[in-house]
C-alpha cells in the first residue's frame, strides 16, 4: 500500500477500534468517523469473554492456537499503550450438563483432551481464557485517537460523503453492515442477545462460570450474567422473555438471591458461515472489517493484523476469513 492520503476507519466499535491501533502501530496515517446511527451494536453490551473452547464436545475454537498465542500479549501491550486497564485472564469452570454427559466425556477424553483442558471429576477448567472490559477499552481508545486529532463525530453517508482524500474507506458497522449496499452479497446472519448486570453475595468472584450460559465476575460483587439469542427481532430495547431465560440461567447456577443492576442489550454482526468478512472490495477501494459475531473480542486482534498485513502487501488474510470467498457474488 503506497499513498499519502489517510485511511477512513467508519465505526468505532470493537472492530474499528483494534484496526485503528493496528494502523496507527504501522506508522499509517488514518482516521475514524463514528456516529450516533452506529452505536447501537454489540461491543458495548459485550460479556467480553475469550474462550478456546467450544460446544458440547469441548473442541477447540477455530484457529485457537493462533489466535490465542496472539491475543495475550497484544492486549497486555494496549493497555500499556492506552494506560488503561481492561483485559483480565480468569479461569473459567464448565460443569458437566449431568452424569450421562460426564460418562460420554471421560469415555472420549484421550480423544477430546487437548492443552487448554484441566479435567476434574465434575467438570474441566479451560485455561487461556478471561475477559475484556469492552467498554473501558473503547472510551480509553477514543480518548487515546481524539488527543491524536483522528477521531471524529462524523456520519458516512453511502453517495454523498467525498472520499477522494482518503486512500481506503474501510467499514466496521457491525450489524448495520448489512444495510450496506457494498456489502449486500454478504450472507450476514445478526443475532440480538441480552444480559443482565446484577450483584451477588452468592457466586465465585474468581471465576467464570460456563454450562448453557455464563456467569461472569467483574469486581465488587458484581457479575454479568448472560447470554440469550434471537435472530427474528433486532430491537435496542430489553424483551421480558430475554429477562426470565437469563433469571432461569442464574437459577441454574444457584443464584437466588441477588439485586439487578442493569439490562443490557446488544447485537452480534454474525454470519452465516461463522467466519468473519475481512478484506477490499475486488472493484473499489473500499473494504470490511466485520461479521465477529459472539467471538470478537478473539477474533478481532489476529485479523487486524492480517488485515493491515494483507493491506501492505506482506501477507494474505486467512482464506476462510477473506472476503476473498465472495468474489464471484461481488459481479451479480
């Protein structure tokens, strides 16, 4: 990527905000426009966990040693370069559903077992996991990029916003993506998903508590409980149906006696495939950083730096993760 004029970042959610600090590390001149239609998504609300271990089965994610390797060290550093703290590593406990599936498991562990697994009698600790304060990262970033002169409360208007003086316009809307007229070939699949902020004398503050849910300590005797899906309905506001399956999931966790501190409500950019939309449109100069869905906050680091690899010509993005996958949609 040879040019003199800057990168326009739209979005400053998760996915904006870790591209930008991967540009910016690369001595690249960019700015980020953020607006009010584009706040409504899912980084705010985020339970902010990372995990690499998935499903019922206890498999490792996609592309977990990568991207764990990576996510440790590059979080550590940002806080350092921000002066923030936001990324906590905590163990996290997966009970078994019950004894059958306990049986079933131990039956399959030396086909199951992997690094990240420590099995004990009632279920398995995962190690390399925790979460990220998403929206102590985000005010920090934007205090960081407002001092720097980059960040702008700006709307990109598709048609009518000038781009001639930037070299990339680079898209990362979330779920309004899908609004996107670039980006209509995309097979986005959106889910909306609601948590509850309470407080509790009655759970582990040391840990992440995960079977058809999770229960999340995030200091004081605080702890975020979560999460409920639905793909049919993309409101900002919460449902009394999310309320009552996510009191059921603390009742689960035997959590009774507890004083509700927040609503929150998010939706996740998620995708068809489950794969991510990362790369430049084949015809324009225009590209997406987009479709994390429940996984961004380990997603979202290792392909920001794929992606400004890609963009300098070093290296190419993931092909399961490249936008690359939908070219011969782009022409339809």
């Amino acid at each position: 990527m040879k040019s003199n004029k800057p990168i326009l970042i739209v979005g400053h959610g998760l996915a904006g905000t870790i591209l930008a600090h991967h540009i910016h590390q690369q001595n690249i001149e960019f700015q980020i426009w953020d607006s009010s239609p584009t706040h409504f998504t899912s980084s705010n609300a985020a339970g902010g966990i990372f995990n690499p271990i998935t499903g019922r089965k206890l498999e490792t994610t996609w592309l977990a040693d990568e991207i764990f390797t990576y996510l440790f060290p590059y979080y550590q550093a940002l806080e350092k370069k921000l002066n923030a703290s936001f990324f906590f590593p905590m163990p996290l406990f997966r009970p078994f559903a019950n004894a059958e599936m306990a049986d079933w498991l131990n039956a399959r562990r030396a086909d199951i077992d992997n690094e990240f697994l420590d099995w004990k009698s009632n279920g398995v600790w995962v190690k390399k996991s925790g979460w990220v304060d998403v929206p102590n990262l985000l005010r920090s970033s934007q205090f960081f990029f407002r001092e720097m002169g980059v960040f702008f409360d700006k709307e990109y208007v598709m048609g009518q916003t000038d781009i001639s003086n930037f070299s990339h316009v680079i898209f990362c809307e979330g779920f309004h993506g899908m609004k996107n007229p670039l980006w209509s070939c995309l097979n986005f699949l959106p889910a909306k998903g609601e948590l509850l902020k309470i407080k509790t004398a009655q759970a582990d503050p040391n840990c992440i508590l995960n079977k058809n849910g999770f229960l999340l300590p995030i200091g004081q005797d605080s702890f975020k409980v979560g999460a409920t899906y639905r793909w049919d309905e993309f409101g900002s506001e919460p449902t009394v149906s999310a309320h009552e399956e996510l009191k059921d999931k603390l009742a689960q966790f035997k959590v009774n006696d507890y004083f509700e501190l927040e609503k929150m409500v998010g939706i996740r950019p998620a995708t068809q495939d489950r794969r991510p939309f990362v790369g430049m449109h084949p015809e324009k100069p225009v590209g997406i950083f987009n479709g994390f869905g429940s996984k961004g906050v380990s997603l979202i680091p290792y392909f920001a730096n794929e992606f400004v690899s890609e963009l300098q010509g070093k290296k190419m993005v993931h092909p399961d993760a490249s936008i690359r996958r939908f070219n011969h949609l782009f022409s339809i």
